[in-house]
C-alpha cells in the first residue's frame, strides 16, 4: 500500500474513494472497505482511502476527545490488511478545518484525487462546520454509496462502542464488535528492567498515544516477525508501585522465551482481562501477585 502525507497537486488516476477517521478498523468500518475493494476492481479504479490526523474532535475540543483505539500506524496497518492500494493522510489543522463543503469537493475530491466513487458512513458529513452532506455530493456528479451501520446482536458497531467493551474489561464484545482480537503494536524499547530485577523480564512495547482505551493485567499474545505468536501476561497501565505519576506503558511477560527481540515491531494481542491494576505495598507483594498473574494466564491457555 502507497500512503500520502499530502494531496497531490494533480491527480494520475480515476479512484474509488472511501473517506473518514475509521479509528479502530471495526465491522462497520470493514463493511465500508471491502465495499470500496468491489468497486475499485468492478469500475477499475485505483482502490483509495483518505483519512484525517488528527482526529477532528482532537483538534477541535483535544481535552474531551476520545481516546484512541488506534495510532495512525497501526490503522495504516489495517487499511493494507483490507486491500487498500492507496491511503492519503490529510493534515487536520485551521486552514482545512475552515474549508467550505464546495471547496472540499473541488479541491480535494475532484482536483486532488479524481474520485469517481466515493464510499462513506451513514452518518458522514464534511466541510466547515460539517455542512457538507451525501446528498451534496451527488449533486456534484459524484457516485457515492453510504452504507448503512452494522448491527451485532442489536448493538449498533460504533468506534464508541468498542472504547465502552474495552474500558469495562469486556474483551468478548469488543471482539464481536472488531471482528477480531484488539490489539496494540508497537517496537519492543528498552525499559527501567525493573521486571527482571522482579524475576520476571519484560517486552516492553512502545505505544504512540498516551490515553490507551483499557487498562490492567491480561492474557496476551505477542506476534513477532520472527518468532510468531508468543503467549504472556501483560500490565498496560501506569504501574503505581514502581512510579508516581508515571505514563501508561505497555509491558509483556513472555512465557518460557528469553530471546532478544528489541527493535522488532510487534503487535499485543488482548484475550482475557485478569484484574484491574493497582497499587501495592511493597515490591515483595507486588512480585507475590505477579506470580498469581501470570498462573491465571497460563491457565488461561490451557483451557483455551
């Protein structure tokens, strides 16, 4: 997949166009892409996604915006995986936050991209102000398919939806929502190894956004490129023992593995939420319930 940091000044091929934030790749957001990938071979189209960051509602309000289910990586890294030949990731500032409904057709839609096809959600709007509707861009001449939303037993699938399965520990629903495991990627860094001094060395993966939409202690698997799935127990939060006012991190026990894989990009596959986090007397206790931790994880995968 080719992915833009800018428009182009001119456009090089007709495309079939699905537009939005689609934070978290859920079954809606899926309904949307394998639709475009039907009209992109059915029109032969250049198969292509345009998508904002940051997010508007981070731009607009950043301090009640939502949190993320994904970094801009790892949804670049979904829309491949959903056969998109072409993501343009749009800058979100003033100047394109204050363009006009008309100006972003003409501008973007038409001058940029040559979109011939355009895909979008039931709720979609554009422009300043969000003044821009479907029915705008069909009277611009434009083709444009709005999907309705998926329901999964009588729940609408919404990116908020997921946030609310995560935040409560639900990973079933949030699964049923996906149509896979949530999970977050990122390079194995070096840490404070504080985990080996504990005896129980860790991976710690990098995170690209500091409000992670769940917290706590779970059953994991690491994918690797080189080793393949590992499984573990995992902390994602801000480990108040060891620190004060510490960011959240993302650290993996790994169970019976002890080889180097810093630098790799890997991705934490969350199965089974184990407890909440939280804060313990000393290190001995702390060490004492990360025993416990990791037992309940490997009996999770035993009875798996």
């Amino acid at each position: 997949m080719q992915i833009f940091r800018h428009l182009p000044a001119h456009p090089d091929a007709p495309m079939a166009l699905a537009i939005g934030n689609f934070d978290g790749m859920h079954l809606g957001h899926q309904a949307i892409l394998h639709r475009l990938s039907e009209e992109a071979k059915a029109n032969n189209l250049v198969c292509s996604l345009l998508t904002f960051e940051p997010h508007p509602r981070e731009f607009f309000n950043p301090e009640n915006a939502p949190v993320r289910l994904a970094s801009m990586r790892e949804k670049l890294e979904l829309f491949a995986e959903q056969g998109v030949e072409r993501s343009y990731v749009c800058h979100f500032d003033a100047n394109f936050a204050a363009m006009s409904a008309a100006d972003f057709i003409d501008q973007v839609l038409r001058n940029a991209l040559d979109a011939r096809v355009i895909l979008v959600g039931e709720d979609f709007r554009f422009g300043a102000k969000r003044a821009g509707t479907v029915q705008d861009l069909r009277q611009a001449g434009f083709t444009v398919t709005s999907l309705p939303n998926v329901q999964v037993d009588g729940v609408r699938v919404s990116s908020t939806a997921v946030r609310q399965a995560l935040a409560s520990g639900n990973l079933i629903q949030a699964k049923k929502l996906l149509g896979r495991d949530y999970s977050i990627s990122g390079h194995v860094v070096h840490g404070d190894k504080q985990g080996r001094v504990l005896g129980y060395p860790t991976a710690n993966v990098q995170m690209h956004h500091d409000k992670p939409p769940l917290t706590g202690i779970y059953a994991v698997k690491l994918s690797s490129p080189d080793e393949g799935d590992l499984p573990g127990v995992a902390s994602l939060g801000v480990r108040p023992t060891m620190k004060q006012d510490g960011k959240p991190t993302l650290e993996v026990h790994l169970f019976d593995f002890a080889r180097d894989i810093y630098g790799q990009h890997v991705r934490v596959h969350f199965l089974k939420k184990i407890r909440d986090e939280e804060k313990f007397p000393d290190l001995e206790a702390l060490k004492r319930q990360i025993a416990l931790d990791e037992q309940a994880a490997r009996e999770y995968f035993l009875n798996e």
